[in-house]
C-alpha cells in the first residue's frame, strides 16, 4: 500500500483484546423469549419510505451529482435526536440473500429526553422501504438497556455487525439475532421505557432490538475508532477502522483480517489529513471521506498511483462502503440525510 502515498505505521496502538464477558449470555436468554426475524423480513415489514433521488441540498454544489441517493423521510429528515454515521450493505456480508444498506444512528437527546442509544437502519434499494431497529446490551438477568456511543460506522460481515466505540474498540451484534417484540407481547410497550420492566419488554417504541453479542476492546489507551469498513478485495477479507481528529493528519487506520480470530492488526497507516469520517480500501486504493461543515461540500480524497487525487463529495458525507461497484456514504446533518453512491 506504500504506491498509494499512504504511509505505513506502527500498527500496535491498534492492537484488540476479545472481551466476551455476559453479552452472549444475554443475549441468548432474550432469544428464548422473542422471537428472532431475518433480514429480508424486516424488510418487508418496513414502515418508513424513502425517497429516491430526493433531499438535494444534501448535495450542496457537488457536480456531477452521485450516481443515486436515497432520502430518509421527513421525520427523520428534521429529527434534532438522531443522527446518521455509519453505513455499511449486503454485499459487505457476503450472506444478506437480498440488496440492503444499514445505516447506524447515534441519539444527541436534547434535556429531559433520556439517552437512547444508538440505532440501525435496514434500508431496501428495490423497495425504498425502510425500518429501524435498536441496537442494545442485554443482560443475564434477561434485561437490556441501552449503548450509548457514537456508533460512528458499521461493517457487516457474514452474520456479524461490527459497530466503531471511539474509545473501546469494536461492538459486536449478530444480525441472525433481530428479535420481533410483537411475537413476545401484543404492543410494543411503553415508548419512553427501555427493558424488561413487569414482565413485559419495552424499547422506546421500536418494533425490533439487536442485542450485543460480543466485544473486541482496545488493548492499550489511546487509539480512536471513528468508522469502519469491509474490504473484500484483500485476501484474506479485511476489517477496518480508524480514526476521525479535528485538526491533525497525524491520525492512523488500521486493518484486520476477517474472519476476525486475533486482535492484532495486518497493517496501519497515517491518514495524512483531519476531518476524516470514513476510509475504505479496495482494489489497491483507498478512499478516505472528509467533512467540513452543515453547509459546506465535503471531499472525496482518493490515494491510488500518484498523487492523491480530490473528488467532489456532498454536505456531511461520514462512513464508506463499497456496494454495486459503486462507493457509498451517509450524510448526516438535519434535512440533508441522504445515503448516496459514486463511482470508483
């Protein structure tokens, strides 16, 4: 990877500890209780519409616009609470079965509102039909609670979900494990209540919960995990992740061999520039998203052969994921979210 301009680095700040603890224990004794549902049927239960090519300011004065968008709703669209990071798709996992992007949410709650963690989005391109699930932490005692982190980017490979914790590591989630509330109870129960409370289970309202179901933690202080990504251009496939600074180009990502089994990372590299929401590999180069604010066009920056190369990018643009041929990203500001592809 040196040809790309991107300069190799110590790749031990990286290094990973699995950190399994009680999640998979609570998780499986959810699972005795609710019912779980597949990907393709939450798909066809979506309750939300997306709107193909919809929402242009998102794209601000990029030209040529993407090749397409998707535009999440209006109420999700002026939501002040919830906010898009990661995105992440079927051809990522390699067994989706069916054409899917998912797409992480963190909750910025504005006082009283209760923390309610972080959220996905399964989002069908054929159907531009959508649905929400809860991402959450599920006990022994046969409870669960919320996740409260950035949840900066997702990469989903086989049935596992690896969710960025800036400073932890990387979450796990089994998305053969989407539990369906209505197959346990009648209602959804109580929207300003998270968990078991009497008997009956509860989640702010949503339809479906994904609990945690293992953890690799960073081994030593220090490294950041600000997005994720999926290369499956490496043999083997590769994981990565990195991190976002404000006003440094000294910041690194680094990459993992899947399936992951050891936490110590194949390679690293410097970044080489701030404001970085996203990097990606594939096919020897990398793709690295930049943001710069509410209401200026970020960058696509490119390192293949030679010197990098700048590409128009929309408002906001945050993780990368390689879909279709094509590089996608989310967007994440207030009527401006858009997921929204490019060609390589």
């Amino acid at each position: 990877m040196a040809s790309t301009g991107m300069v190799p680095a110590d790749k031990t700040a990286y290094t990973l500890r699995r950190v399994t603890g009680t999640l998979a224990e609570g998780a499986a004794k959810l699972a005795k209780e609710i019912e779980g549902a597949t990907v393709e049927a939450v798909l066809a239960k979506a309750n939300r519409a997306a709107m193909r090519r919809g929402v242009t300011a998102a794209l601000g004065t990029m030209r040529p616009r993407p090749a397409e968008w998707y535009a999440f709703d209006v109420k999700d669209q002026d939501t002040p609470d919830w906010y898009p990071q990661g995105l992440t798709g079927g051809e990522d996992s390699g067994s989706a079965g069916v054409p899917v992007f998912l797409a992480s949410w963190y909750f910025k709650p504005e006082p009283p509102v209760a923390e309610r963690g972080i959220r996905l989005t399964f989002l069908s391109p054929r159907t531009l039909r959508y649905q929400h699930a809860l991402l959450v932490e599920a006990r022994p005692d046969g409870s669960y609670g919320p996740i409260d982190i950035h949840a900066g980017g997702i990469g989903w490979y086989g049935d596992l979900l690896y969710v960025a914790d800036t400073v932890r590591g990387l979450r796990v989630f089994d998305l053969r494990n989407i539990l369906d509330l209505r197959t346990a109870q009648n209602d959804l129960g109580d929207p300003a209540r998270i968990g078991r409370h009497d008997g009956r289970f509860h989640a702010f309202g949503y339809r479906y919960v994904i609990p945690q179901t293992d953890f690799w933690r960073v081994t030593r202080p220090g490294a950041r995990f600000s997005f994720v990504g999926i290369d499956r251009s490496t043999t083997p496939h590769t994981l990565i992740s990195g991190e976002y600074a404000e006003d440094r180009t000294d910041r690194l990502v680094a990459r993992w061999d899947l399936e992951l089994t050891d936490g110590t990372p194949r390679d690293a590299f410097v970044l080489g520039h701030a404001k970085i929401q996203g990097a990606l590999s594939t096919g020897g180069a990398w793709y690295l998203s930049q943001a710069a604010d509410a209401s200026t066009n970020g960058r696509l920056i490119v390192h293949g052969d030679g010197e990098p190369v700048t590409r128009p990018f929309p408002i906001g643009p945050e993780d990368l994921t390689v879909q279709n041929g094509r590089l996608w990203s989310v967007t994440e500001y207030r009527n401006k979210r858009v997921v929204f592809g490019v060609s390589l």
